[in-house]
C-alpha cells in the first residue's frame, strides 16, 4: 500500500466531500500522521495537481468507465482523480499506479469496488494526457476546447478568452503551474541590503521585494515582522498607490485583511509623516493585520467595521487603499482547488459589494486624495465595469494613468527592467497585472484622485 496514496485519499475526501481547502485539509491530514513527514512533497504535488486539473480527470474518468461520476462511490472517484493524476501528470509508472490504486480500493474502500477500479485505471492509461484532451475535445466548441486544454471551467476559460483574447490559453496555464514564495522587506524597519547577501534576488519590478532559497519560516527577519510574505503584484499596487499620492494627511486600508498591504502601505506612510487607519471587517482577519504590522512602533491604527458604515469621518484621507473582497480569480495558481469551487454567479454577487465600497473609498478621501481600487481578479465585472459605475454616479473623480505609475515604481527598482505591457483595451488609464506576463497574481489596479471642493 502506497502511504502517498493513502495519504492524499484523505485529503481529497475533506475537500470534496467536505468542502475543505486543499492547504487545510493537507496540513491536518499531515498532522494527524507525524511518522510521514518525509512524503509531504510527494503527497503535495498528487494533491494539488490533482486538484487543479479535476475537471479534466474527472472527464477521462467518465469516458474511462463509461459511467456519470453521480454514479460512482465518491471514495472510488476520489482514488481515480488520484491515479489519473499519477497516469497522465506525474512520473508514476503505469503499472505501479494501477496496482496500488486496486489495493486501497480492496482494503479501504471494498473488495467488490477493486475490480472497477482496475478496469477504469487500466483504460485511462490506454492514452497519455494530450491523447485524452484530444479525445475529449471532439465536438467542443472552441470556448470548451479552451476550458479543457487548459484545465479550467468553462466560464473562467470565457472570462480570460474576453480579455486577452489569444493570448489567454497563456495565461490559463501560467495557472496551473505553483507561485513561488516572494517576500517584502518592511519600509523604514530594514531594507534589501540588510538582508545576508549570498542567498537574496531582489525582484524585478518591486523595490521592496525579493526571493530567497530559505524557507521563509526560516528567515529571522520575517519572524520578527521586518519582512514578510506578499506577492510582488501586491508589492507594486500598494506602491503605486503611494507614489501616486502628494496630499497630506492620514491614510486609510478600507479592507485591510489579513494586512499584507497595509504592513507595506504603513511604511510609506510613516515615510511622508503621516499614519494609516487599518480597517477590516473580519475580526480574526483585523487580528491578523494587528499582528502583521507589529513590528511598527507607531504609525497604525487597526479597527475592525463595516467599510460601507465607517467609524471615521468622509473627507478626510490623502490615501485610501480599497482592496476589495472578490472573486479571488487572479490568485488561482495559489489556490490549486478554488477555480471548481467558484462559480460566475460568486462574481455577480460581489460587484454590489465592491462598488458600495468604492462609493465609501472614495467619500473619505480628502479633496486632491487618491485612492487605489483594487482587486485580485481580471474579471471584467470586478474591475472596468465597477469603475465605469462609480465614475457614472459621480463627478468628483479623476481617473489617474495607473499604467504609467507602476513604470515609475518599477523604474525604482533596482532592476531597472520596464513592466511589460499592463494595458486593458478599452480602458488605457487602469492596469491589470497578469501571472503569464508578469510572474504576479493578477491584480487590477485604478487609480482615482478625487477633486478639490
Ligand atoms: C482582498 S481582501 C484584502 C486583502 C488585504 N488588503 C491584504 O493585502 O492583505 C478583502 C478583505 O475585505 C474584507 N471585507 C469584506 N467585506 C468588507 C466590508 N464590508 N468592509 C470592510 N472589509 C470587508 C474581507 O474580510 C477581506 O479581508
């Protein structure tokens, strides 16, 4: 019996059974077996990779047994995904996938299930991974044909399609290969050279951020809260934001969980003089961003309320930072189980959400203030169409070009390299980072100076 297997078995019953995600239900199933330390890795690619392309596999299984999932043992369906992974992307020979897949079946599931079980194992290695998409694809119209090379749902496949066209099979896919760790030094608390040489690449746009061989668990600085863990798109958004702002006065994080952002924005602010007010709706995530910004002595506030019924006074901020709450659509490389989870309806019933609080960001700017709407989704409904609705219910706001300020941050770092193309057609003076151009998650960025009364 294969301890991976049996391992990742278990995880992909909490997540499909129990709607568990994928980081979680590993971490507990690790916990739970001490004496397997060493397969974490191994038992982390089955999982994760199985659970990026379920959809895929869950086809070929259908295909390869001819029967609906519906009318299969979960359990038995959660061992295929399994061993369809192993067959078709992962360098497990055939033959030992298939042999230990039937003995789990016998001895954990049923005696009578193992024969299904080899029957359906031994079909789906009958063709490697491009074989079955080809297959599979007959019949597909080309928004199908998308989804399934590229193992998304349908409507993630038609979102990407309607905004990059072409190039959005390169982008799906940039999802399904795992982000690597990129951390942030604390601005005024230390800098990139502080930090023990031999082992640190600054990144490339970000002038804060950097990658290191170490765990980041292992490095002192980000135990301490000097530093910390924050993808380099949220790096550059939180800059922009800043470097976009010449007003003077207090800055506000309107949803500032779990605080990667408000631990950048804070050093910023504390550069120009000034504080930021840290709210978050969440209490356990507004503790997450009290304990982010610890290491700061001063120059933050974190309060925990309803963004769209304040606790703080309208016109008051030079910088409001509205990172709303949304699909999360731009992170799904993070996430290898989110993308089967969300569904086009989640997006739908989040952009009333989002704009009430853009109206609220922008009603607590200060006249000559900034704010930065952001969202970490390229969805259209999330992004351009939430701002063409706040700039068409009121008049008190300018469009900044958000493009050409991420070129000014990224000129400050010490790459020197140019951010390639951050344009959305339509749209010039907002910008949408992306996982396939820029090696972030893809964040949207607008950004909205409000006039002067
Ligand atoms: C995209 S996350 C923010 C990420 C954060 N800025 C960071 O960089 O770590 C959105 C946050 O908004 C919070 N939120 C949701 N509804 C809210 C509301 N009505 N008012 C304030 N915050 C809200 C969520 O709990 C979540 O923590």
């Amino acid at each position: 019996m294969s301890d991976v297997l049996w391992l990742a078995t278990q995880v992909m019953t909490r997540v499909t059974r129990d709607q568990a995600y994928a980081n979680l239900a590993l971490d507990e199933v690790l916990r739970q077996h001490p004496d397997h330390r060493r397969s974490v890795a191994e038992v982390t690619e089955l999982v994760y990779g199985t659970c990026r392309l379920m959809g895929t596999h869950d086809r070929v299984i259908e295909a390869a047994s001819r029967r609906r999932l519906t009318d299969l043992q979960p359990q038995v369906v959660d061992l295929l995904r399994l061993t369809s992974h192993r067959m078709l992307a992962m360098r497990t020979p055939n033959h030992v996938a298939a042999q230990q897949a039937v003995d789990q079946a016998r001895t954990r599931i049923h005696p009578k299930v193992a024969g299904l079980v080899n029957a359906v194992s031994r079909r789906i290695s009958e063709r490697s991974l491009d074989e079955w998409v080809q297959t599979l694809s007959n019949g597909l119209d080309s928004i199908d044909a998308l989804a399934l090379r590229t193992h998304h749902p349908r409507w993630i496949a038609e979102s990407y399609r309607d905004l990059l066209g072409d190039e959005a099979e390169a982008a799906l896919l940039a999802n399904n290969l795992p982000a690597q760790p990129v951390l942030v030094v604390r601005p005024g608390l230390m800098r990139l050279d502080d930090l023990p040489g031999d082992d640190i690449t600054p990144t490339r746009w970000s002038p804060f951020g950097f990658t290191s061989r170490q765990r980041p668990a292992d490095i002192a600085a980000v135990r301490d809260g000097r530093a910390g863990v924050q993808d380099e798109g949220s790096q550059l958004v939180a800059t922009a934001l800043a470097t976009a702002v010449d007003a003077t006065g207090p800055w506000l994080d309107l949803c500032a969980g779990p605080g990667g952002k408000a631990a950048l924005l804070v050093g910023l602010a504390r550069r120009r003089h000034t504080w930021l007010l840290a709210n978050e709706v969440a209490p356990h995530r507004a503790d997450l961003v009290a304990q982010g910004t610890r290491a700061y002595p001063d120059g933050v506030q974190v309060i925990c309320a309803d963004g769209r019924a304040p606790a703080w006074l309208p016109d008051e901020f030079a910088a409001v930072m509205a990172d709303v709450p949304c699909s999360g659509l731009g992170a799904l490389r993070r996430r290898p189980d989110a993308r089967w989870r969300k569904d086009t309806a989640d997006v739908a019933g989040l952009t009333g959400l989002q704009l009430d609080l853009a109206h609220m960001g922008a009603d607590s700017l200060a006249g000559g203030g900034v704010m930065a709407y952001v969202t970490c989704s390229p969805d259209r409904r999330e992004t351009t169409d939430v701002i063409d609705a706040l700039l068409a219910e009121r008049d008190d706001l300018d469009l900044l070009d958000a493009p050409a300020v991420l070129q000014a941050v990224a000129g400050g770092a010490t790459s020197g390299e140019a951010l390639p193309d951050v344009s959305v057609p339509g749209h010039p003076l907002v910008a949408q980072l992306w996982p396939h151009r820029h090696g972030t998650d893809a964040m949207f960025l607008a950004l909205l100076r409000r006039r002067s009364a």
